[in-house]
C-alpha cells in the first residue's frame, strides 16, 4: 500500500534538518497546524499527515476494528515513520495524538529521539485520586449526543473545546473540520479518545519529553498536565498562556517557540 498516499503525507523545510512529525487530534486533520508548520519549517524537517478516516487520507483504508484502539493510529505513524526512514524524530501530538504517541514509541522506541505532548489527557475520566475533568456519566451523554447528531453536536462542542469565545472564527473552524469527518469514523475516533485509559503507558516514556498545556483548558485541565508531568521522569512542563484546547490555532507563535526551544536544546 502507498503510505504517502493513504495517510495524506506532507514533507516540508530544509531535507537535512532534525525531523518533526506533527501529529493532529481528534476531528481534525494536519490542516490544525498551518500555523505552526512555516515556523517550523524554517529550522525542521516537518512531516505532516492525516490518520486514516481523517482530512484527505484513503477512506477506503478505515475499518473499526483497527481504528477502535489508539493501537491503530499508533500503527499509522510508525507506517509513516517506516516509510520515510525516521530515526529519532521528534514527535508533536496534539490532544489524543499525545498518548498515540507514547503508544508509538512504547512500540518502536528507535523512531523518536523526543515527545512533545500538546495539551494530552491519558484519561478523561475522574478517577480515585485523579482529576480527567469529566464523569463517566459527562462521557456517556457527550457520546450519546454525538452519535445521535453529529453535526449538532459538532456546533456545539467544537466552540466549547476551542475557547476564545471573543474569536468566533476558531469556533468555527473546528466546527467545519468535524463536519467534514465521516459520522460513522468520528463515532469510533470519539470512543477510543474518551474512553481509553493510558495512564500506565506514561512511564515507558524514556526519551526527552515536553508537556504542554493551556492555562485555561476545559478538555485537559491543569491538574491532568501535572499529573502527566509528574508520571514521565525527566518530563519539562510548560503553561501556555493561552485559553481552549488548540493552542496551535490561538496562540501559534507561543506553540512553535515551545517546541522550536525544545527541539534544539541540546541533552
């Protein structure tokens, strides 16, 4: 199968610099990062692309099964790495793209020499001793509306985990972007999100690794950036400041200094 093609792969910036792969989230797809990526580019190898089920990826390629465990979309980024050839790339994942990541490496650790994990959540759900920043119950009726009507809930929700409200405009982008997804792959992309419980796969984080959340963030509170922080030894955290869940969209130029900074120091 054509990797480049199924997974929509982008390649940007000077062949011979470090490599940053940006990864995007949930209902979105590497169209999140056009902000970030120019910055970037000027110093990085930047690969982009979207998962299968996402933006401009073979559809044809999707199935549940595989794409019902953060396992599958983990697989979808090492297709990518294995296809281009990447040691030791730096991996940028926003919101659940995060813990694919750590899934990833847990997997094939020869692939990334450093983690950034953008605004992550390794569990949405309040537990004992734990703050996700949501009930089961909150997840089940956010998952009961979202399958009942998606687009509904897409104008609903994507505001909400966009924040800004004094800029519409990325509420509506968001908006757009799960309305384009398919109803029946963002039901099963919303499940595996919501629903998995990485938190033990923290640990087997042992490359260089930055946290990076908002200090305002409905989705991730600050309490889930802290709890990460302290579960990846040797882990840096850094607060942006920044409001909603996107930071690559509301604060572009803060985003790509954190993860230029990160990249280039030296360990």
């Amino acid at each position: 199968m054509d990797i480049r093609s199924r997974n929509n792969v982008s390649l940007t910036g000077p062949e011979d610099g470090p490599v940053v792969v940006l990864a995007h989230g949930f209902g979105c797809d590497q169209n999140m990062w056009r902000l970030v990526a120019p910055a970037l580019a000027e110093r990085f190898r930047v690969v982009m692309f979207d998962y299968v089920g996402s933006g401009r990826s073979d559809l044809s390629a999707w199935s549940a099964e595989r794409y019902g465990s953060l396992g599958g979309y983990a697989q979808d980024v090492l297709d990518v790495c294995e296809e281009l050839d990447l040691r030791d790339a730096v991996f940028v994942g926003h919101s659940v793209s995060a813990m694919i990541g750590v899934v990833a490496f847990a997997r094939q650790p020869e692939r990334f020499g450093k983690l950034v994990l953008l605004t992550p959540s390794p569990c949405y759900i309040d537990d004992d001793g734990y703050r996700g920043g949501f009930s089961r119950e909150d997840i089940d009726e956010l998952l009961r509306s979202l399958e009942a009507n998606y687009l509904g809930w897409s104008a609903t929700m994507a505001p909400v985990i966009m924040g800004n409200p004094d800029r519409p405009a990325l509420g509506e982008e968001l908006t757009n972007s799960f309305c384009r997804t398919d109803p029946e792959i963002a039901r099963v992309f919303a499940r595996t999100t919501f629903l998995t419980d990485s938190r033990r796969d923290l640990a087997k984080v042992t490359v260089p690794a930055l946290v990076v959340e908002c200090a305002q963030d409905v989705i991730a509170p600050r309490e889930v950036g802290a709890y990460v922080h302290a579960a990846i030894p040797g882990s840096r955290l850094v607060t942006l400041d920044a409001t909603g869940h996107c930071p690559q969209l509301s604060a572009p130029q803060a985003t790509a200094a954190a993860i230029i900074e990160f990249v280039e120091d030296v360990q």
